[in-house]
C-alpha cells in the first residue's frame, strides 16, 4: 500500500474529532474510528458535570490533537473551569484497564485536572485525604470508577498493569489512577 494511508487515516481521525467535538458525530462513524487497527479510543461521564465523551484520541503511536484537547477540556477543573494539559499516558491507562474487564462502559470520572488552589482548599476540607504535591495538578491523575465493575477488581487490574499509582477509595467509592512512579494505597 501507499505511504498516503496513515495520513489518509489520521486527516480521518482529525475530522472525526471535531466533529465529535462539535457534538455532531453519529454512532456510525465512532465505530468505524474504533474499527481502524491501533485505534484507542475512551468513553466517560463527569460525574459532577454530567458531560459526556466518547472519542477515540491516538492511533498506533500518533495522539490526535484535537482529540486530546477535547480530552483536556473535559477533564478540566470542575470547582475553578481551569484546564490543564492532561499527560495522554493517563488515557492510554485507563484504556488498558478496560480492555482488561473488555467494557465498553463509560468511565464514571470524579476527578481529573485540578488547579493548586483547588488543591490547597480541598486539603483544608478532606481532612487530609488530597496531596499537597497531588500529580491531578500536573494533569497525571484521574479518580474514577467502571460501572458493572467491582472497585476491588478494578484495582486488581490497575495495579497488574504497573502503570503507575493506585489509590483504593472503597468508602468513597473511587479508584484513583495515576502515570506517577508505581506504588498503591
């Protein structure tokens, strides 16, 4: 085949995302973005903003910007509006771990980006349940949880992946999940 097929299916990924950005993308088309070879794609529901996506944001070893930024905006600060530039190893892991249980679920996401000032005056309110270096500041952290998964398996399959920290929040019913160096609590 010819050297214009990876541009060919990137200039489709690229136009697929905006319009998913848009709001625009019909089921039709998400599945044949899923149905490319090396396409990872992720759904999620904010559960403070009630936001959804469904995108998929890299092909093979090749993120797709806008993808990524529509990935950023929704995982923004949802106490401030601040967005930051989530590390895409964050979405590589959890796809992982779906493709453990083989989901097709959303993610439930509680928590993504979070700006220092959120930090520090969540710090002040959880009794002592937020890092003051927390990676959610440097766009390396997630808290979520899998719908149709239980919270302990879902921890099984984050910490057999070794893909960094792993947080086990049954209380609140959360998992966090980070690209940090690989520990768990």
């Amino acid at each position: 085949m010819s050297t214009s097929l990876p541009l060919a299916r990137r200039a489709f990924l690229r136009r697929a995302a905006r319009t998913l950005v848009a709001g625009a993308l019909p089921l039709a088309a998400i599945q044949a973005q899923a149905a490319v070879p090396g396409a990872r794609g992720l759904a999620m529901v904010h559960t403070h903003t009630g936001e959804r996506i469904d995108v998929v944001y890299a092909v093979g070893e090749q993120y797709d910007a806008v993808a990524l930024r529509a990935l950023n905006r929704f995982m923004r600060d949802h106490y401030s509006g601040d967005v930051g530039e989530i590390d895409p190893k964050v979405f590589d892991l959890l796809h992982r771990v779906q493709r453990e249980f083989g989901s097709t679920r959303a993610f439930e996401v509680i928590s993504g980006y979070r700006c220092p000032t959120t930090n520090t005056q969540l710090r002040g309110t959880r009794g002592g349940g937020v890092a003051k270096r927390s990676l959610h500041m440097d766009g390396r952290a997630i808290d979520v949880r899998l719908p149709g998964v239980a919270l302990a398996d879902l921890r099984d399959a984050a910490l057999s992946l070794r893909g960094g920290g792993v947080g086990f929040y049954p209380r609140d019913q959360f998992l966090h999940l980070d690209t940090g160096r690989v520990r768990h609590w």
